[in-house]
C-alpha cells in the first residue's frame, strides 16, 4: 500500500504537465493566422461552418463532420486535413498528398482503381498552415461544446450579427 501513494501522485503531476505544455505549446498568433485560413483560404467553414459544427455556409457543399465533437486527436487532425477522406467529400489539402504514398500508402491511381473520388480542395497548404489550423482547432472548435453566446462573442472578439441568436 505504501509505496502506491506517491506512484499515483508522480501518475498525476505527470499528466498535469503534460496538459500544460501542450496549452503553453499553442502561439496565439499561430492560432489566428490559423483560424483566418479556416474561414477563407482554406474555407473550411463552407462545408463544416463557422464554428467548426458542421452546420455548413454553402447549402450545396458535402455535409462537413461537427469538429466540435470530433475525438481525433491533433496527429489524426492534421492527417486528415492533409489526406482527405476519399469517397467521403473530404478535400486533401496537400498537393502531393496522392503522388508519393504519403497519404494511407496510396496513390491516385489506386483511388481511380478503387473507385474512390477525392473533392477538389478550395486551395493547397502548405505544413505549416496545415499545423495553425490544427491549433487554431484545438484551441478553439474541438471539444468546446456546442457555440453559444458567450462564447461566440470570445471567438470572434466581439458581439457579431452570427452571436445574435445564440443561447447565452
Ligand atoms: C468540400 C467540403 C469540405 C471542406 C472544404 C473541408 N471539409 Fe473536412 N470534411 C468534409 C466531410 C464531408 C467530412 C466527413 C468525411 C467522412 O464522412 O468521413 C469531413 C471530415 C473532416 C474531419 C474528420 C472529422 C472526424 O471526426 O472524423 C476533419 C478533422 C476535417 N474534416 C477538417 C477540415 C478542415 C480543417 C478543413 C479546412 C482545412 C476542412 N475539413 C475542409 C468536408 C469538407
């Protein structure tokens, strides 16, 4: 019994650190450069909306998933953004994502063979853009919980016409 008190307290503070690198790790300039190319380069938000919940802009894009309530973690985040869904309206963002194999092994003409589409994507990005949307996401979308007004009003920095007709 004696020596499990301080194994489970070392447990703790080791996850307690490791929480606060990764928020520390977080640039906030990186996180609005990020969360300006999810609006208009990148236009994210035609498919998966403003606030990331899947309630899209563009009535006649793909249904985009509800990153709010995503449970992919950061790597698997940034994988998707780079690879796409092929055959599920997912873009991939990188320009070489289907030339070399970096993407599931595959190649574009493995998703021909395999009759998967791949949407075209409003623009290519670079890793490092690819990276500020992933903090932009993880600092202000993924596990937030549905957008209300108060925290609307902290997303855009001040109380626009979208914040309206939320729920306080
Ligand atoms: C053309 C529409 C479209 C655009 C643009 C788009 N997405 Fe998606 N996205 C989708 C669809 C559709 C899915 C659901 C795919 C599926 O069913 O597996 C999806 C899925 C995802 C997922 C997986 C979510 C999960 O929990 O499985 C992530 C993450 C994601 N998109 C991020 C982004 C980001 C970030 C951008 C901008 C860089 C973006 N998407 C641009 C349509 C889009």
């Amino acid at each position: 019994m004696k020596g499990k008190i301080p194994l489970a307290l070392l447990a703790l503070a080791t996850v307690a650190s490791m929480g606060a690198a990764r928020a520390d790790d977080i640039d906030p300039a990186n996180v609005a450069a990020g969360m300006k190319l999810f609006r208009a380069k990148a236009n994210c938000q035609t498919c998966h909306g403003w606030a990331g919940d899947g309630r899209k802009i563009d009535s006649q894009m793909p249904d985009g998933a509800n990153l709010r309530e995503t449970t992919l973690d950061r790597a698997a985040v940034l994988k998707t953004i780079q690879c796409g869904r092929p055959g599920a309206g997912m873009p991939a963002f990188d320009r070489l994502a289907y030339s070399d194999g970096r993407c599931y092994g595959m190649k574009t003409e493995d998703l021909t063979k395999s009759g998967l589409s791949l949407t075209d994507p409003p623009a290519n990005l670079a890793a490092r853009e690819m990276n500020m949307i992933v903090d932009f996401l993880f600092d202000k979308v993924v596990g937030k919980g549905p957008m209300t007004h108060a925290a609307c009003v902290e997303y855009w920095g001040s109380d626009v016409d979208v914040c309206k007709d939320l729920a306080p």
